[in-house]
C-alpha cells in the first residue's frame, strides 16, 4: 500500500544480506518501480492476478480507486519482465492466480496475455527464454468455514485450465504448477488428530512476534515468543510452544483452519505413525528420513533446513 516504504524494505534487506521476496497485487507496479525493485535482487516477485480481463479482475479485486486498474497491473508485469531480460537480474518473477467461480472461465484469457507479454519481451530483448519463470493455479479456500466450494467445481475449472491455458503458457516456456493437493480434496476433512507441520512451518510477525502455524499468525492463543527478546533456536525449544502444541493437539485441532499449508504432511506424518506400529517399519522409516536430510541439505547439528528457492 505505500511502494516507496517497500522499496525501502528491500533497500535495507539487500544492504545487511537477508535474503527477501515480494508478494504484490500488481497495482502500483510503474515503470520505476519495477525496475527499482529488481535492482535490489529480491529472490521472487510474485503477482496476485486472479483474472484474464479488466471486467473480471475488477470483479474479483473491487479496488477502492477510481477506475479499474487491470492495464496498470498488466504492464507492471510486463516492466518487470522487460528490466528482467535487458540486465539478466536473476530475480524470479512469477504470476499467481487463485480460482473461484468469479475468474475461472478468464484462464485463457489470462494465459493470452501472458504469453503475448512474454514474446513481446523475447522479440524486442532478443532473449530466448522467458522472463517471466512460473505461473500457479491454486484453489480458493475458506479457511475458516465448513464449507468450499464443491469439488465438482474444482475439476471442471481444473479440467479448463489444463485444456485451455497451461499450452500457451507451457508453449511461452513459463512452469506452470497446479497444486493438484489442494484441487483434488477440497471437500476433505483432516483424518489425522496431530499437527506434524508446524515443525515445518512457523510464521514471524511484523512486531517480532512468533506463531506457532504459518495459517494462525496474529492469534494470541499461538504466539510462542518474540525474536525481539529470543533466538527462533530459544522459542523453538521453550515451554510456551511446547504447552501450545499441546494443546492444539489435546483438542484434535480443533481451533485449525480445515486445511491448511502443513496437511500434505500431516498425512504423511500419520502415516509414520501408523506405520511405526507395524514390526520392522520403523527401521525402514528411519531410513527415508536419512534420505530426506541429505536430499534436502540439512546443516550438521541444527533443525533449520537451508532455504531453498519454491513457489509457495
């Protein structure tokens, strides 16, 4: 909402070595700005699109300015795309679009666009590949209700975009992911009474403040400690996350989101431990985990996986 405070952020960021990301609408994306941004290397920068057409995307966004602000969006994408090719900046740039009943019959529409940007930019850069790295289809999801939209939905806008935009957006060389893990059980309800993902995932407050969940951030009931007063090695290891856990899973998580970023792996983790009932599995689980520290580069003698570069 204030583009100069970001840019700022990012300034400071690149000058002390943290490594940082930009999620965005789009709206305020000029020229300047764009190429402001990129000059400070942030790992990604990610634009929340969501439709194809300025009647859609005004429909799904409702912004409160004046007028429809689609084509500032569009060519902020394409500013970014265009600073991106002409300095070689390796800054990822990806484009994120959350489906719904409102904007799923825009995919074409969208993956029109895009690809038209992405060969405007390789035509007038020269460059062979795109500037423009992902695109991500994902579902909307209530966080907080009983119920989605119906899965049957899910499948026949899955079933669009697959037909209708994933070619041309493969075809202008953008990886294109639809989280299938999401899509296909919408409907689902948790079969695991264990949180397992919240050693996966955590989330950090502006005010320095520590949640236990990436999905409950700011609800006192999980705030396990500040950074301000503790190292995240300290908070990890104190009683208060301890207790809180405890208690989210003494409710059978009853207070969750009814899915969220960690349930691929709590299914996974319930599985280990149905499975570490069984003679002889728990060697063969032991193994996999082995397997999975080297796969992902653990550091000796510390919890923290090294960060690697995802679309989330």
């Amino acid at each position: 909402m204030n583009s100069e405070a970001t840019l700022a952020a990012l300034l400071e960021g690149h000058e002390v070595g943290i490594e940082t990301g930009l999620y965005t609408n789009g709206a305020l994306l000029t020229k300047r700005l764009a190429r402001a941004i990129l000059k400070e290397t942030p790992r990604f920068v990610r634009v929340s699109v969501n439709a194809g057409s300025e009647a859609v995307h005004s429909k799904y966004h409702r912004p409160v300015t004046s007028g429809p602000l689609f084509g500032q969006v569009q060519d902020g994408v394409k500013q970014l795309a265009l600073y991106k090719a002409e300095t070689g900046r390796k800054t990822e740039i990806g484009l994120s679009y959350i489906v719904n009943p409102v904007n799923y019959r825009d995919c074409a529409k969208f993956a029109e666009w895009v690809a038209g940007i992405v060969k405007e930019v390789d035509r007038t850069t020269g460059r062979k590949r795109s500037a423009i790295d992902f695109v991500r289809f994902t579902p909307t999801i209530d966080y907080f209700a009983e119920t989605q939209h119906s899965q049957d939905f899910f499948d026949e806008a899955v079933a669009l975009i697959q037909k209708d935009a994933v070619p041309l957006l493969e075809g202008a060389g953008l990886s294109v992911t639809l989280f299938n893990h999401r899509f296909n059980h919408i409907e689902e309800r948790k079969a695991y009474d264990k949180c397992a993902g919240c050693f996966w995932f955590a989330e950090v407050a502006p005010d320095g403040s520590m949640y236990l969940c990436s999905e409950l951030n700011f609800f006192p009931a999980y705030r396990i400690g500040s950074l301000l007063r503790n190292s995240v090695a300290d908070i990890w290891a104190s009683k208060d996350r301890r207790e809180i856990l405890s208690g989210v899973n003494g409710t059978r998580l009853r207070g969750c989101p009814p899915f969220c970023k960690a349930d691929a792996i709590n299914k996974v983790a319930a599985e280990i431990r149905k499975r570490c009932k069984i003679t002889g599995e728990r060697e063969r689980i032991w193994q996999w985990l082995q397997d999975l520290h080297a796969l992902h580069c653990w550091e000796p003698d510390t919890p923290f996986a090294k960060p690697k570069t995802v679309a989330f």
